[in-house]
C-alpha cells in the first residue's frame, strides 16, 4: 500500500497543485480505492477541485482521478458523466513501478484534458470520443436500424417488443423496467427485415431524418508530434519509384528535420533488394521502415502526416484518393492519373516528375510551420473532393450510367 504521506509530498512538489489534503473518509472512497487525495488543480485562470484515488493494484489499474464539482464542467471530451477523466488507454499496457512517475504524469494529463477543455479547439477530440459518449448516456435502449440506401428523409417502419412485455408475478418494478430496457427495437423502411428477424408486434410509423452537415469533423491527426511520418503505399517497383521518395528524404533529414518514411507494399524483384541495400549504405534503417501490404491502411494512415504518389504513370490514382479522404496531405509526381486529381496548391502538391529536389522541396513547404493554414485548406478542400466526387455511390451511380449509355449505343 502507497504510504499517503509520500503521496501528498509528490503532489506538494507539483507547481500547479495547491492545497492537497490526504482524505480517510470520502464518497469516492466507496468507489472501490483504499485511500485518496484532494487537491487543487491551477489552470490559466481558475483551479478545479481533484480527487485522487489510489487503488490497492495501482500497479496494475493505475490512478483514477476524478473532478469534484463535475456538474458544473461544460461537456468536454474525456470526462465521464461522474466526473472520472479518462486518462490513459491501458490496453496492451504494462505499467512501470515507478509511483512518483506515474503520479506525477496523470496529472499533466489530467491537465492537459482540461485545458484542452476549457481553452482549446477540440473539434478532433469530440470526434474520437463520439461513440463512448453516446455508451455513457442512461438510460438508454438499443435499435437494430436498416439505413436506407437512398440517404433522403423518409418514413420508415419500427417494432418495440418492450410494448407486449408485462410485468411478472413477485417481479419487483425495477427489474421490470431493466428488463424493458434490455429489449431491443428495431427499425427498417423495409418492413419484410421484421419477419427476417422474427419479429412480432405492432409496426409504427417514424421518420427517418436524413442530414447533410455543414462542416465536417475529422481528427487532425497531421503534424501532431515529430518525428513526422510520410506514407508510400504500393508494390514495390521502379515503376512505383520509392527510390525517389528514399533520395528525398535523405535531402531532408541532412537539412535536420526529423522524418520517418514507410514503404507499404510486397517487393518480388531486384529492384526490391536493391532499395533495401540502398537505404542500408546510406544510414537511412532508422528512418525507411518496410512494412508488408495490407488492405487496410487506416492505422497506418492514422499515423501519417503525408502521402507521397512517385509513380511514373498512375492510372485512376486509388492512394491519392485515399489520401484525400484520410486527411493526408498529397504530394505526386506530375504526370498521369496523380495529375489530374491533384490540383497543385489547391488540394496538393505537385512536383516534376524524377526531379529528386523538387520532391524535397514540395515536402519541406508542408514541413513549414508558417504553412500551416495553407496546408489546412488543402486538406480540406482534398476531402470535400474526394466525398463529392469518389464516394462509392457516386462511383457505382457513374459505372451504371456508363454501362446504360453503352448498352443503348449497342441496341
């Protein structure tokens, strides 16, 4: 068990902490802690009241700490409804032993989150947190819907099983409403579904309101923290020139930026080899990562601040596509499909073709803090692009008029 004494010791060498009391007895202590701490936390221009509670497997569930007036918080990501903040993600996460560490780092971020709060624009947070807000909303009751597939508001069919169950002999009213709150509704414009899911009951009329938003909130991922990551997925081939991308990197990090290049892809040639050992006699391992091809690059892409397209000849450009929509910043050789999607300074970069500086050059503008809002209007005019013009309605709705067109040519 952590002796309080030393506890509080930690947080009196805090600068932003104040008034910190050790607390035997307190409502958080039923919350399963063996023993707590209050103090103060200073923001820019108020303090807000902390508990700390420290659990007897600190080493394995850390330290909760919780907001004391947290009915008086405006809603901000990473608070729970008891005013709990959400600190860490401790999936897959093994805890050091040191406590004085660990103390003293939940509470910069502790911090953190509520400044974040309070004073910043967290439009990314609010995104990353939209699921587990709606999970901690009560009461609640789940749906099994079938969107529509023409996205238009519209009157749908629904089904609530809760309405036909009653309430059992001895069945205390609370269990009751539990158990109405556990039943499941269900909603579809398609009302042949309801028999698919073996479903009876009255089915009422509702609406399906279908809205288009203004603006959309995406996480701004880019250029969060160094050292920057610049993504080139595809087969590795001379065709695809990842030497390029390599060479240019080179140019930028002797310049003394902090960069990391990942090669995404199979290689089954010479020219795969070649690349590895290239990288190798060049010092570049620590910073030219080979990662094997997958289908699903969102992790990776989540990860990345810039996308890179060097191939000679692009066909329909699928990566920068790709890259639009995961809020990456393109760069592209200028030369077949790449060129046609990109729009230079407007959605992306471009650069000659081969020119090996040119690349580095177009890289170190986005590097650029100066650059910021520039690079921030070019993200997003790619993205409003890609959901206007590449969604896959939009694409299968284009084939099918192709092939009609054709099919009437041919009659």
């Amino acid at each position: 068990m952590i002796d309080m004494v030393r506890a509080k010791d930690i947080l009196l060498d805090i600068p932003y902490i104040s008034n910190t009391i050790i607390q035997e007895n307190s409502p958080y202590i039923n919350k399963g802690f063996s023993q707590g701490l209050q103090c103060n936390l200073l923001l820019k221009n108020q303090s807000v009241k902390l508990f700390i509670g420290i659990p007897r497997a600190w080493d394995r569930e850390l330290v909760s700490i919780y907001v004391v007036d947290f009915s008086a918080l405006p809603f901000m990501p990473h608070v729970e409804p008891d005013g709990k903040l959400c600190l860490f993600d401790l999936e897959g996460v093994l805890i050091d032993q040191n406590f004085e560490g660990l103390l003293e780092q939940c509470i910069r971020r502790a911090k953190e989150i509520l400044e974040k709060g309070f004073y910043s624009n967290n439009d990314s947070e609010f995104a990353r947190e939209f699921s587990s807000y709606w999970s901690y909303q009560t009461p609640k009751r789940y749906m099994k819907f079938v969107v529509p597939e023409n996205h238009k508001t519209q009157l749908i069919k629904y089904c609530d099983p809760a309405a036909m169950l009653r309430q059992k002999k001895k069945e205390k009213l609370v269990s009751f409403e539990n158990r109405k709150n556990k039943t499941e509704m269900f909603a579809t414009s398609e009302p042949s579904y309801f028999s698919l899911w073996k479903v009876s009951g009255s089915q009422l009329n509702g609406i399906f309101f279908h809205l288009e938003p203004n603006d959309y909130i995406l996480p701004h991922h880019a250029f969060e923290k160094k050292p920057y990551c610049i993504i080139l997925p595809g087969r590795i081939t001379k065709e695809k020139g990842q030497l390029d991308a390599v060479k240019a990197v080179k140019i930028l990090l002797d310049k003394g930026y902090e960069l990391k290049l990942r090669l995404v892809g199979y290689g089954i040639d010479r020219y795969y080899e070649f690349l590895k050992d290239y990288v190798t006699k060049n010092g570049l391992s620590n910073y030219v990562e080979f990662m094997e091809y997958t289908d699903n690059l969102k992790y990776i892409r989540e990860q990345s601040d810039i996308g890179v397209v060097c191939s000679v000849k692009e066909a329909f450009g699928r990566v920068t596509v790709e890259n639009f929509f995961s809020r990456i910043i393109c760069v592209g050789a200028n030369s077949g499909g790449t060129a046609e999607l990109i729009k230079n300074q407007y959605n992306g970069l471009l650069y000659e073709n081969g020119n090996i500086n040119d690349l580095a050059d177009k890289i170190e503008y986005l590097l650029d803090e100066n650059n910021r809002s520039i690079v921030n209007d070019m993200l997003q005019h790619a993205y409003d692009e890609a959901v206007n013009k590449f969604s896959t309605e939009r694409v299968v709705n284009q084939i099918l008029l192709l092939y009609a067109s054709l099919k009437c040519k041919n009659e």
